[in-house]
C-alpha cells in the first residue's frame, strides 16, 4: 500500500479549526467559507493557514497543532483516506 501526502498539511489544519484553536495557534478566525467548503479544493491551504495563525515555524506547528487533529474527522478527504490507510496497515499482522 503506497500513500503520499502530496498536498499540503495546512489543508488538513483548515479542516480542524477546533485543533487549530486546542493547539493556540489561530491569531484570528479562519474564513467561513474555508470552514463550509472543502479545504482540499482550497488554492493554497498553507497561505490561508499563515495569514491566520502565529508564526511558530512550521515544525512547532505541526507539533502543536498535530497532536490535536481528531482521526475521525471527515471534513477532509484527504485526511480521511490517509487515517484509513495507516489504520489497515496498523492491523497487518
């Protein structure tokens, strides 16, 4: 099984705005249609992300903000197909 996250992983930020916040990281409110939308069609999911969060560098980001995604969340299919991956190959004997 080969997956690839090949867009950015701001998109999957954007589509947990409750984590963004858990994680602190949000200096203001992320666009309503951002929120409504599918943050995988989102141009650039990362510019989005910087103009709206604090500037921690992108590894404390990820640290903050990672812990705190919730595999359930579906608002990205991306997302969604990659949890689905890691949880079958998690199951391989």
């Amino acid at each position: 099984m080969v997956r690839i996250v090949c867009q950015e992983l701001e998109a999957w930020y954007l589509a947990q705005p409750d984590a963004l916040l858990a994680a602190g990281a949000l200096k203001r409110k992320l666009p309503v249609n951002i929120l409504r939308g599918d943050v995988d069609a989102v141009s650039d999911p990362k510019g989005v992300f910087l103009r709206h969060a604090y500037d921690k560098g992108q590894v404390e980001d990820a640290r903050r903000i990672g812990e705190r995604l919730e595999i359930g969340s579906t608002k990205s299919s991306s997302f969604k197909h990659f949890v689905s991956a890691l949880s079958r190959l998690a199951a391989l004997p």
